[in-house]
C-alpha cells in the first residue's frame, strides 16, 4: 500500500514491468494443472489460488487473476464429479475447442471494428484502452505479409508516455510484427495442439489451451516461452517420431 493512500502500489514486487508476476502466475497456475493432471490435490489447488488471490491484490491484473481463477474451479469440479464435469464427446464443445485461437481472433477484430460506437467505447474503457490501441496500430503501421521492424513507444523514464502505442494483444501484435503469414501458421498450429488435445481426452489440457486463447486476446505473452512453455507445443507437429512414424 502507498503510505497515507488508500492505493496499491503496483510496483511492489519488484518487476519494472507491473504485471509480470501475475501472467508469470496464471501460466504456472496451467502448466501446473496440466502437469500434475488428475493428481493434484485439494491442497494445492488451494494454495494456488492463494498465491493468485496474492498477486491480483498486489498487482491489480483481472485478466490473468479471472482466467486462473476458473482454471483452479473447473479442475476443483472436475475432481469432485470424478472427470464428468467436461464431456469432449459433444460436438458443439468439442468444436469450440478445437478452434477456439481462430475464434477468439474473429471475436477480437469484430469488437475492435465492427461494433457500435457506444459499444466500442464501452468495451474499450473496460479493457484499459487496448481496442483503441488496436485500431491506432493498424491505421498506423498496416499488416504485411512477412510483418515489419516496429519500435513500441512504452516508457520513458519510469512514466508511460503520451505517446503509449504498445499492442497488448497478442494476435494483433503478430499480425502487425509478423505479418500474416506467420500469423495464419501459428493459428493454424495451435488449432492442431488443440485438436491432438481433444484427441487424447487430454481435458485439463484443452481447458488451459481454451484459456491461453482468450488471454492473448488482450495480453501478449502467447509465444513467450519465459512466460508459457505451452508454446513448445506447437513444435510437435514436426515430432521426429511422428514423422518416422508416417515414412
């Protein structure tokens, strides 16, 4: 807390960058869930959720803490009907599922242009100003095919500047950077990661991937892999062994 305020001091953790200790938290929080699977304990998903309760007061971050937070449920849920929460036989969820990164990526152009202004106005104030950010990096940069060098304009000096033109979401970020190109493939190859998921029954896996989507839509650590190791996913559709295999 600030000394005589009643305001959370944002930097209180120590990172120069706010919130890199709750997006830091949510995908531990998944990989963790992935990994331990059908054995993780009440107890640790009790101290996860502490640790996630923690890090929001702290940080103040709602996308990471939410997400987190009904990953910890959906797992508490599903451990206590014993695996029947979440059925990957039905169709409608299934599908959802399996392209939930291009879905999430046609719901995020279609709130950043194609909805009312009032609208517009009402999300974009909700989200901390990404839309805006969005359409401001389009009109000024455009999309390339094989993307572009481009210089964020963050901090100066410790102060965000005036001029602030980071683009938080990741699927916008790629596309400018990037380009389309690259972009279209790592959509196409998460919706593969997605679909070997659904294959596999792997349900806590399809949860976190589902999650992993919604988040980049407005956060942009989806091919970080200092933040997510989910990202090596996507190298295993070029497995050597599936590739002996189909020879």
């Amino acid at each position: 807390m600030i000394a005589g305020l009643n305001l959370r001091m944002r930097t209180s953790l120590g990172f120069s960058y706010y919130t890199y200790a709750s997006q830091l938290l949510f995908y531990f929080t998944l990989a963790y869930g992935v990994y331990k699977n059908r054995t993780i304990t009440y107890w640790e998903l009790a101290l996860l959720e502490l640790a996630n309760l923690f890090v929001f007061y702290s940080t103040n971050t709602r996308n990471p803490f939410t997400l987190s937070t009904f990953f910890i449920i959906c797992i508490f849920i599903n451990k206590l009907v014993k695996d029947k929460f979440f059925s990957l036989e039905l169709k409608p969820l299934k599908y959802i599922f399996m392209f939930i990164f291009p879905i999430c990526f046609v719901s995020l152009v279609i709130i950043t242009f194609y909805i009312s202004a009032n609208k517009f106005e009402e999300y974009n104030t909700l989200l901390s100003g990404r839309l805006w950010l969005n359409r401001l990096g389009i009109e000024r940069w455009g999309i390339h095919v094989l993307g572009q060098k481009i210089a964020f304009n963050t901090f100066s000096n410790g102060v965000v500047s005036n001029n602030y033109d980071f683009i938080d979401s990741s699927y916008f970020q790629m596309l400018l950077v990037n380009g389309w190109l690259f972009f279209g493939i790592i959509l196409i190859l998460f919706t593969q990661v997605c679909r070997e998921a659904i294959k596999q029954k792997n349900i806590f896996l399809s949860i976190a991937l589902c999650l992993i989507a919604i988040h980049s839509m407005f956060d942009p650590q989806l091919l970080m892999p200092w933040y997510s190791p989910f990202c090596l996913l996507l190298g295993n559709t070029f497995s050597i062994r599936k590739l002996g295999n189909n020879l």
